[in-house]
C-alpha cells in the first residue's frame, strides 16, 4: 500500500451563494490524497500502473471550473471524478480551501473535506 498526495493546486473560481462570487470570484487551494497499492508501479518504473497526478489535476481543474453554490459540492464532484477514473483507489480524501469567504470579519479561509 501507498499514498499519492497532490497539495496545493491553486486555481481562480467562481463558487459561492452571493452574486458578487460569481462575477470576482476568489482564489481556492485543492489538496487529493488517495490510498492504493503501487507496488506496482514501484517495480515497473511505468506511469500506466500509477495514479497520475497530471490526470488528478486535470480532473481538479475541470471540476473547478463548474460554478457550485457550495464547497461540498464541489469536493464531492472532485472525489467522485476521481474515484470513477481510479477505481484501484482504496481511501481519498479531498480538500477544497476557499480563500478570503465573504464573512463579517477576517477569515483567512474556509476549508471541507471530503472522503
């Protein structure tokens, strides 16, 4: 068994209930922990018998891009992406942290995280 992690992808996105966050939008910070066995992978030195990162991001990227109401609900479409494109996944875990949520004070961000 292994862990691939891939933290800190930074993307601009338009999530939120208040109109203003669909038209400026903010910046959010998604992190996918996924458990499964690359024993593998670490035999063979071949990226087919791994969990790509680069498809990972690109599923983030995607996901990202379709404007939800909620943070749940888009870590929920990234966990759900993911796991129907890496079925050999055993446990995920994705986080979802939107930066400067519009509340009545200094918040530095809001943070879900789905498994």
């Amino acid at each position: 068994m292994g862990i691939i992690a891939i933290e800190g992808i930074k993307l601009h996105a338009f999530h939120g209930c208040l109109e203003e966050e669909a038209r400026i939008g903010t910046e959010y910070c998604v992190d996918v922990t996924a458990e499964y066995d690359f024993s593998n992978a670490a035999l063979t030195d071949k990226l087919e018998h791994t969990v790509d990162y680069v498809v990972i991001y690109d599923i983030v990227k995607e996901e990202m891009a379709i404007r939800s109401k909620l943070i749940e609900h888009v870590a929920r479409r990234i966990y759900d992406a993911i796991k129907l494109k890496y079925a050999e996944i055993i446990s995920l875990e994705v986080k979802v942290a939107k930066y400067n949520p519009p509340v009545n004070g200094y918040v530095d961000r809001s943070v879900v995280i789905y498994k």
